[in-house]
C-alpha cells in the first residue's frame, strides 16, 4: 500500500511505464497467507520490486520504451524475473528508460523523459533512468536495470543510490532485450549495498538458456559482506583524473577520497592507462555493429509496430515499419553499426575495434595482478538539465567515459553515493574488481557507507 500510494502520487516523475496495483496486492496476500500457515518464505518475502522495460515479465508489457514494440505482451519470464518470483518478491511496476537502452539520459523513451527528485528539471541518468527514479523516490524498494555501457551506475551516480553491474556471465541474460550482445548485463539498483548484495544472490548464477551465464558458485553475498578480509590494495589510473572533460569538484573529492583511503592505512596505487582515449570509441563501435544485427528482428512481420496503410512491397514493408517504429537514436546507431560492418569499412572500424578491446583486457589482467580494487568517477558530470544535451549525440557518448570499460572487459562495477557537489547535486564513486569478484567489490563498498 505504501508503495502504490508513493507510485500515486509521484507519477510527474515518469519513471513507470506500467503499474500493477491489483496483481501486487494480491501476491501480498497470498504472501501473507503462505507465512501466516508456517510455510518456508523466500529470501525476497514480500520484496517490492521494479523491473526495467527490457526485462520480459509473462504476460506483462515488454516494450524497450520504443513504439516499434508499444503494447506487446512478454509470452514467458526472463531468468531474472522467474527467480525474483520464485524467491517470493512483488514486482509492483515497470521502468521507463531509454529507448533499446541507448542513451544516458532517459530522454530517449517514447514515453518521454524520467524526471531526477532531486530536482526535477534534471535528468535522472540513462538508460536505467526510471529505476533509479523508482528507488531514490520510494516508489519501491529495489529495482532491475541493465547496464550495456553505464546504464546502472551513471543513474544510481545521478540519483544518490547504489548501481550494481555484476560480471558478464554472472547473471543469465535469457529474457532480456539484447542491445550489445557481449556487453548486456542485468544490474540491480537500490538504497543500500546489503540490498543490493540479497538481489544479485537470488538472480545470479547458471541458466540452460544463456550459454554465457557462467557455472561458477554464487557466494552468498550478504554473509560475506560482514566476514573479515584483508584491507584490500586499491588502485586507480592516473589518466582517468587527470581527464580534461572531468569536473574540477569531482576530481578534487576523489583526490581528496584517495588520500583519506591512505590515512586509514589502505595501500593505493596510481596506475598509467594510455589507453583512456580509445574506450568510447571502441565501445560506439562495437555495441552499434551488435545493436545493428540485434535489432534487425523487429521488422514488423510477426509482432510489433506496422504502418498503415500495410505496405505491399517487402522492402518498403519493413522500410515504413522499421522508419515510422524506431526513434531517432536507434535509427542513428542501426545506421553506424550497419556502416561498421560493411564489406569496405569491417577492417578498418569492426577489426580494429575488437583488437583495441582485446588489449584492454590483456591490461586488465595485468592491473589486477596489482590492486584489488580499481577506482574511477562514474560521470565527468553531476546530473544536467533536461535538453541541455541531446542535441549533441557525441558530447553524450563522450561522457560515457568512466563506465564502458568494464563491460568492454567484462569485470564487475559498482557505484555508491559519496560526494555532494557544492551545486546540490550528488555523485558517485565508481569500483571495480577483476572478474567475479563480487564479492571484494560489495565489501569494500559496504565498508564505505
Ligand atoms: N550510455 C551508454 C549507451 O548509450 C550506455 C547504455 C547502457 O548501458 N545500456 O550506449
């Protein structure tokens, strides 16, 4: 009730595109009914929940907050969800975000713009810009996201909350709406880590339907994130601070940051990485080409948006739906990813690309043979006003400079609300371990806050 009412009265916000009162009320019950007859309760009992609008729920709306696919109905439950169920959660609603989630500010929906609470002229972040909205307005308690790019971090970074994105393999992709195939990963967004840890428990692990979802061992995350450890060796790149386009506030709180880390006797170590410049193009290059194939299945033909009058002609059948159906920044990534992978230009873009990101992850591994930790800005920015960038779509992928390394190598990230700028504004401070060391990441963020 407290949720549906929060959900009520904060619908300025924009950040559900679907809610479920009668459906959330009646899992409630049956719920309650399944405690009160002594029966064994899940671990997410009466978990009020939000999933992002690219996570396939049954028989819900499933839409990447794009025309093209207003109004379909998801036919079965990503792994995700089927788990979150099954440990007994309430998903009460579904997340507006940026259209296929490309973006990083949520103004891409067709929905229109996520509003940020803490001042509602601002955007809340993107892609996953309603559920982070969805959390830091208590519009429930924990929600899904999926961070391609940032989509979980620089939202939690915008909205004071905590943004996980778990290894790529940790949790099963089966269900969710594929934008760049080897980079997607589902994240949770939430007020705390100890949430935060309890959700990735319950979604991660092996799955028969992702052959990527890895067969390692969950942790349990929660018990481990009061066990003790060694302090852990914490690193950071000094290029990553020294970046001209970093806010003079934001480098000088994480400056200051890693010197109280010192003073508390953690051992910290500056690390070079000269390859800072290459990232986001690599990274434009790579999710474009994969989005480009990904995308080429909503054509119209069996589901989804068709224009009227029904074209006869196939090419102008698909033309017409793929044209009328898709915004204006899908359109421009379909349109660079298929440019990427063209016969005179796969050498020179796709090629290259992939042998930049396999560099970058012979670099990582040797950063982690160092630290434990690596810490970095989630954004240059605190979050800006509604407008004031999207007219420039390459100032928007430059800012996606702190977050697209880790799903470029595949190690885990998280952000967690620190800092507040002398503007009001919150920001994050970004960590990342090597792969499936979730475990040291939700630590030492624990110890953090
Ligand atoms: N801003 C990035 C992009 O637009 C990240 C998106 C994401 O993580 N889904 O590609």
């Amino acid at each position: 009730e407290f949720y549906l009412q929060q959900i009520e009265q904060q619908q300025q916000l924009n950040a559900l595109v679907a809610v479920f009162p009668q459906e959330a009320k009646q899992q409630a019950e049956l719920l309650d009914a399944k405690r009160k007859a002594g029966s064994a309760t899940g671990k997410l009992h009466g978990v009020v929940l939000t999933v992002k609008d690219v996570i396939a729920w049954e028989q819900h709306p499933l839409s990447a907050s794009s025309n093209i696919l207003k109004g379909f109905h998801s036919i079965y439950n990503s792994t995700a969800v089927q788990k979150l169920l099954a440990e007994d959660a309430i998903i009460i609603g579904i997340n507006n975000c940026d259209e296929f989630a490309m973006g990083s500010s949520n103004e891409n929906s067709a929905f229109g713009p996520v509003r940020n609470k803490i001042d509602e002229s601002r955007v809340p972040g993107g892609s996953s810009g309603g559920s982070a909205v969805a959390v830091q307005a208590h519009l429930c308690m924990v929600s899904l996201g999926s961070d391609t790019g940032g989509s979980v971090r620089q939202p939690a970074d915008f909205c004071n909350i905590v943004g996980v994105k778990p290894t790529y393999g940790r949790v099963s992709r089966h269900g969710l709406i594929a934008y760049g195939s080897s980079f997607d990963q589902i994240g949770i967004l939430a007020n705390n880590v100890e949430d935060a840890a309890l959700v990735l428990a319950v979604i991660a692990g092996a799955d028969d339907y992702d052959a990527t979802v890895s067969t390692l061992p969950v942790p349990s995350y929660s018990e481990e994130l009061l066990s003790s450890s060694n302090k852990p060796v914490i690193g950071y790149f000094k290029q990553t601070l020294q970046h001209e386009g970093l806010d003079e506030e934001i480098r000088s709180s994480h400056f200051a940051f890693i010197e109280q880390l010192k003073q508390d006797g953690y051992e910290v170590k500056e690390l070079e990485f000269d390859l800072i410049d290459y990232i986001v193009p690599t990274y434009y290059v790579l999710t474009t080409a994969e989005a480009s194939s990904n995308l080429s299945r909503f054509d119209g033909v069996r589901y989804g948006y068709q224009a009227t009058p029904v074209k006869e002609e196939l090419t102008e059948f698909y033309s017409a739906n793929r044209s009328e159906g898709f915004g204006k920044e899908v359109q421009r990534r379909i349109m660079l990813g298929t440019f990427v992978l063209s016969a005179g230009y796969y050498d020179a873009y796709y090629t290259k690309a992939q042998q930049v990101r396999r560099k970058l992850y012979e670099q990582t591994k040797l950063v982690f043979s160092e630290v434990d930790v690596l810490l970095m800005p989630v954004s240059p920015s605190t979050a800006f006003k509604i407008g004031e960038k999207n007219s420039n779509p390459v100032e928007m992928y430059l800012a996606d400079i702190y977050t697209v390394f880790a799903n470029l190598v595949g190690i885990p990230g998280l952000s967690i609300p620190l800092f507040q700028h002398s503007n009001g504004l919150p920001f994050g401070l970004q960590m990342m371990t090597k792969h499936f060391d979730e475990v040291s990441l939700l630590r030492l963020a624990h110890t953090f806050m």
